[in-house]
C-alpha cells in the first residue's frame, strides 16, 4: 500500500536537506523518485538547502492545475513522489496529490513547514495534517538565540517582529535584509526580543 507522509519543522530546520538526501539515497537504486517543489522563488526548478546540497526539481506554482505533471510522472513511471514547500500547496494540490497514492499507488513524502509567520498553520499543511497517512516533526529544530527551542518562524521587518501582513513573503531564514526570518521560542516570539 502507498503512503501518504508528511515531515514538518520549522524554517532553517533542514526541511529541504532531507527532502534532497531521500532523494538521493532512493535514486541511487532506483530510477522512479520524482522530486517537486512549490512556490520556488527563483522559479529555476532547483531544490537547494542550507548545506549546499541541490537537485533539479518540477516547479509547480499553489494552486496551479496539476493535470500534466501528473500525466509526466504516469509517463515515467514514477513510483515515489517527493515534495518540497509543501505547505505553499493549496488544499485542492493536496487532495489531487492524496489521489496519486491512492489510486496510482504513488509513495509521497511531503515536507513543508507547519505554520506562517502568525502561528497560523499553512492550508496545505493543514490538509496534509488532515489526510496523510503519517506525520512527523523533523528530528532536528532550529534554537532561539535563547538556546531555547525554537517554535515560531518569526518574520522581521526592519528589525521588528511583523504581527500582520500577508501570509507569504519571500524572505531567508536568518538573513540581514529589510525583510527576513528568524526562529524564535515561544517566549521571544511574545515579548519580540531578537537577541543580538
Ligand atoms: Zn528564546
């Protein structure tokens, strides 16, 4: 029976380094693993992760039909799907996505993260909570500066805390620029300190 898994942590937790190193652990057996990415923010088609570590990847925009990647993957045979950004998927993506495993006997592993900048959680992941068939936090999480465990994906706007705002803006996780993100605890999330 295929499974329908989702890995979820927060940002600079080393989503995309797992999802690459499945990835290249399964291809080196086996010639059926396709590898997906949405919301790609340089559109080129290519995981990257922190490490350094790439792949070439289908770029696939949220909420875009997924009718001829799907005819692509019959087409190759593909047996294992993996996903990155998940959470940038829509929930009708996830429902299609779900239909892969059921009915073509497709294996996915999904990673994304769980929740935005506001804690609210992503509707693709939220979806992905709902239907899949196992979900996991990554064994690795990011700290606070604190030390503490990190838990929110904080986004900084010319060095504060953003309380509102749209859901997505592109930005890095511990970057310098006029808009970025940082991990904090629970605690600094509240009270907005950045450490240093
Ligand atoms: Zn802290």
């Amino acid at each position: 029976m295929a499974e329908l898994s989702f890995t979820y942590g927060t940002m600079a937790a080393g989503k995309s380094t797992l999802a690459l190193q499945l990835c290249w652990q399964l291809r080196e057996s086996r010639d059926d693993v396709a590898l997906w990415t949405f919301g790609d923010r340089s559109n080129t088609g290519v995981v990257t992760s922190r490490i350094g570590i790439e792949a070439s990847a289908t770029a696939i925009e949220p909420g875009e039909p997924l009718t001829e990647f799907v005819a692509e993957l019959k087409k190759q045979n593909v047996k294992i799907l993996v996903i990155d950004e998940a959470q940038f998927c829509s929930m009708d993506q996830i429902d299609e996505i779900a239909r892969l495993v059921d009915d073509e006997e497709i294996n996915v592993h999904a990673f994304g993260l769980s929740a935005d900048f506001m804690l609210n959680v992503f509707p693709g992941s939220q979806r992905l909570f709902a239907i899949s068939d196992r979900s996991q936090e990554l064994p690795l999480t990011t700290s606070c500066w604190c030390g503490g465990r990190g838990r929110c994906n904080a986004r900084i706007v010319n060095g504060v805390i953003a309380r509102g705002g749209d859901q997505i803006v592109i930005g890095d996780a511990g970057g310098s620029d006029e808009v970025h993100y940082q991990v904090l605890c629970r605690r600094h999330y509240r009270s907005g300190e950045l450490g240093r």
